[in-house]
C-alpha cells in the first residue's frame, strides 16, 4: 500500500491517473473520510477515529462507511483536489507509478460537484456529479446496507456498487474491482466464487434482467438491518436480492 496525493498545482483526473498506472497499481483510490474522534481527550488514536474510506475506481465512485444522519459522506469525483491524499496498492508486479501533465485539469473545488477536499468535520454534501462526465454510459447499481451497531446504538450505513461492461467478467477485472479496505464485523460486500476478496465495487459481464450477483453479509451479532437501493443507472429493470435458503426474492427498494 502507498499513501500518495496530488502533487500539482492543479486537479488531478482520478480517471487519467488510473488508466496511466494500470501497470503498477491495482486501479483503485481510497480516500478516508474522517468525521472525528470517540474521545477527542485522547488526542489522535487511530482506534478512536470515526470515518472510513471513500472508493473510485474506472466505473465508479463510493461514499465511505457511514453513520445515519443528517449529514451525507462526500463521494470522490474525477478530479483530486490540489494536496489531496489516497492511498493505492501497488500490484505484484511493480513498477513506477506516474504523475503526468496530462493528467491535470484547470477545475476549481466547488464544494459538491467536481473537486472535493476530504477533510475533517462533517459537512452536507450532495453526491457529486462529475462521475456522469466520464462513466455515464455504464450501467450501475449501488446498493446500501443499514446496520443498527449495538455497542453505540447508532445506525450506519455501507454502499456498494456494481458495472456492467461487455468483455469484464465474474473474475477479477483490474480497474474495475475494488477491495474493500475496511471491512466491518457487521457488513456486506461482492463475494465471487473461489476468491476470499471482499469487494465494494464490482465489474462483471453486460448486464441481463436474469443476471445473478452474490453478496455475502456478516453479522457480528444479533441486530437489525436493511438493504436499500442507492442508485440505479441505465438500467430499465427492477433490482432482487435473493435468500438463498428459502429461494425467495424480494425488491429492493429506495
């Protein structure tokens, strides 16, 4: 793992810098999203943080784990902010990773749309559009789960996604699966068969209204939870989630 960040006096594309690094980087961005601190008397524990990590990938962007509330995580857009960090994994291979003029843009934070800064404090946000500019012809869902936490009594909330694209696969495509950084003992994720890899954003094959994706979902203990659509794009069709026990289908819903 590297923790970088955009060294130029400008916007960095996200997308640009992927598609420029696929050599040396698994093709995924992490950006943490910190809210703040269980005890602000300690100081700067990393156990005591609250946030998580928000994802981008070539299909897509993530919100990153988050508590139930008024307020709204901030969703990466394309373009990195001047002195922006993310962190990156380098792939077995290895390699140089590259940061090139070409991949600077003249895009001014506006606080929403394009450019966001992730910092400290929470903030209202609406999800950025900025993606639509570069991945609006690819299908996608994202899913949402919302989990009561026993041991604060409060309710969070965890987005997965998923692309459609013609010639990716249910094995692992680069640039278009993504690892979950922060898996929690109550939680769910992409599970393919014959891979232990926990996924937050998934690319399969094109998409088909009999087209089956499976989600694994760990509990840690007995609580409550739902799953919720966040977003659905250029698909024409209603969304299922399967109990493979009983069979039945139910509707997921916004």
């Amino acid at each position: 793992w590297y923790l970088l960040g955009n060294p130029f006096s400008s916007a960095l594309n996200a997308r640009k810098f992927i598609q420029d690094n696929l050599s040396s980087i698994e093709g995924t961005l992490y950006f943490w999203d910190h809210v703040g601190e269980k005890d602000t008397n300690k100081g700067h524990y990393q156990s005591g943080y609250i946030g998580g990590y928000a994802t981008i990938n070539l299909s897509m962007s993530t919100a990153a784990y988050q508590e139930v509330s008024e307020y709204h995580y901030k969703t990466p857009g394309t373009y990195i902010p001047v002195g922006q960090g993310f962190y990156v994994a380098g792939n077995s291979d290895g390699g140089t990773i590259k940061f090139d003029n070409s991949q600077r843009e003249f895009v001014e934070e506006d606080g929403g749309t394009n450019s966001i800064f992730f910092k400290s404090g929470k903030k209202k946000e609406k999800n950025t559009t900025a993606n639509e500019r570069y991945y609006n012809s690819l299908p996608i869902v994202k899913l949402g789960m919302n989990a009561l936490n026993q041991d604060d009594g409060k309710t969070y909330h965890r987005q997965i996604g998923v692309s459609f694209k013609e010639n990716n696969s249910f094995a692992y495509d680069k640039g278009y699966d993504s690892e979950m950084f922060d898996t929690g003992k109550t939680d769910f994720y992409w599970k393919f068969p014959n891979q232990e890899n926990h996924y937050i954003i998934a690319g399969v094959q094109a998409f088909s209204k009999d087209i089956e994706l499976p989600i694994e979902i760990v509990v840690e203990n007995t609580t409550e939870f739902s799953i919720t659509l966040d977003e659905v794009k250029n698909i024409d069709s209603n969304i299922y989630i399967k109990d493979k026990v009983t069979g039945i289908s139910y509707e997921i819903l916004e």
